[in-house]
C-alpha cells in the first residue's frame, strides 16, 4: 500500500455498492483489539462493528478509497441519541464513530484525513464541537485524536459493561485539521 501515491485516496460518501467491502474493512482494522476483550465481548464488539457498515442514523459515512479498495472509513452522527442511543450524555452536536484503517494502510495520514472530512461536514451543518468516544485499548487513536486538537471530556464517559468508554471532544473554531 505504501508505494501508492497518497493523493490517490479519495475521501468519499460510501454507498450501497460498498456495505460488504465496508464490513469486512472494520472487521480487519478492529481485529487487533480481540485480544483485549473477553470472548464474550469480543464477539458482541464484531457483532456491533458488522452492523455499523449498514450506516444506519448516520448523516455522513465516509470512506477512504486507495485504487478502488477501501482502506479507511469513518461514521458521523447528529447526537448522542443518534450514535449510541444515550440520550443522557446531552450531546447534541456531531459525533465519530467506527473509525477505522485497514492495517496495510495505516501511517499513510488516513485516519487525519477521514477526521478532516468529518470536521469539514460538521462545519458546514453549523455545528461548534464535535466529538468521540474512545478506548484505552486504542492508544494510537487517542494520540491522533490529542494531535489534532481533541480535548477530554470526562463529563461525557460511560460505561460499556466493564469497559470505561472516554469522551474526547474538538472546538471546530479551533481545530487543527481541516
């Protein structure tokens, strides 16, 4: 993958063309985070991530396509209500989810570019924040989301069964990726 060019990938709206080839990229990406869940939620986890390539309730998903393979995807949605139907968290701005970069793919900036998209988008719904909620299994993504600018937001934490799920949060007039 890294011999390609990186401005051949293209940051685009996935469509229904692409809901398998979607699956099986965010199976292969969230692989690697098996090994930190027991088996029961492990299996649940596959279960979530396959029916997230549906994009139900989103209002953008987004894939990266390297060469007419997709490498990356990201998930935007309205709200809390919307992401992970927890109302009580009161976001009501953007949120990310499910993103993800196919291993093969990853130190190509793919995951700042798909973050880029989804901030552009966010902008242009009007929206001041947006936001994420994340893992400390997912220690690479927490740096990238710090770089970009993302700050905790601890106030919007839950809990996952066992797992503490962290809130993280960017102020779009400020946001360092564009």
């Amino acid at each position: 993958m890294k011999a390609k060019q990186q401005r051949d990938i293209c940051i685009r709206d996935a469509n229904s063309q692409d809901r398998e080839r979607i699956k099986q990229h965010l199976l292969d990406a969230y692989q690697q985070y098996e090994q930190h869940l027991s088996v029961d939620r492990w299996t649940r986890y596959k279960e979530e991530i396959a029916e997230s390539a549906e994009g139900r309730q989103t209002i953008a998903f987004l894939v990266a396509d390297w060469g007419g393979e997709i490498v990356g995807s990201v998930q935007l949605f309205a709200s809390s209500q919307a992401a992970y139907d927890r109302p009580e968290l009161e976001i009501h701005s953007p949120i990310i989810r499910f993103l993800a970069v196919s291993p093969q793919a990853r130190g190509n900036g793919i995951a700042a570019r798909l973050i880029g998209e989804a901030v552009r988008r966010s902008r242009e719904l009007g929206a001041a924040t947006l936001h994420l909620h994340t893992t400390d299994m997912m220690e690479a993504a927490v740096k990238l989301y710090e770089r970009l600018g993302f700050a905790r937001a601890a106030d919007k934490d839950f809990f996952n069964g066992e797992t503490h799920v962290k809130s993280y949060w960017l102020r779009l007039d400020e946001a360092r990726v564009s």
